[in-house]
C-alpha cells in the first residue's frame, strides 16, 4: 500500500519569488548526513550550565500549579523553583540562585 499525496504538496503560495520543490533544491551529488544528535535549533543559544529534565505530574497538580503562577502573574518554572529551594534548604543545601552564582565564576 503506497502512501497517499499530501494534499498541501502541490499549493504554490504567493510570494516574490516561486519557491522551488525541497528535492530539487540540493544537488543531487551531494550525501546527505543525519544531524548530529547535539545540533540546536537555530536561534537557541548553547546552556552548559544547565541540564534540562522533565517532571512527570498528575493534570490536577499541574492545573493548580498553572492557577498559582497565573495568580501571582508568574512562569509554572517560577512556581516549580520555588519548591525545589524549598527542598534545597530543607536538606541543609542553599538555594538555587546561590549555586547558579558559584557556577559562573
């Protein structure tokens, strides 16, 4: 069974310039290479200090979360930092900003 054409494929949209199919653009002798796997989305700039994680919460949690931030017009992330300092000093540990600050230096 073959794949069905894309109903958007053949649209031309009206520009300055008619835009060329994506297959014919590159050179047919040039290899394509996969992206590397640590290749950045154009705009983003590279954060070695920071690890990215995500959290896994039942909807109820995160809907109260979204409430509190929306209430005190903050971020979800604002909310979240505020737990985990929160959990930090509870173990003795200083606070997020503190530690960000002896990662700079």
């Amino acid at each position: 069974m073959s794949k069905r054409p894309s109903l958007i494929g053949g649209l031309t949209l009206p520009g300055p310039e008619p835009r060329e199919p994506a297959a014919s653009a590159a050179p047919a002798s040039a290899p394509t290479s996969p992206e590397p796997e640590s290749a950045k989305p154009a705009g983003r700039r590279a954060r070695p200090d920071v690890v990215h994680t995500s959290v896994y919460l039942p909807k109820e949690v995160h809907r109260r979360l979204r409430e509190i931030a929306f209430t005190r017009d903050v971020k979800v992330h604002d909310v979240i930092m505020e737990g985990i300092d929160a959990a930090l000093q509870k173990h003795g540990h200083p606070s997020a900003a503190s530690l960000k600050g002896k990662g700079d230096a």
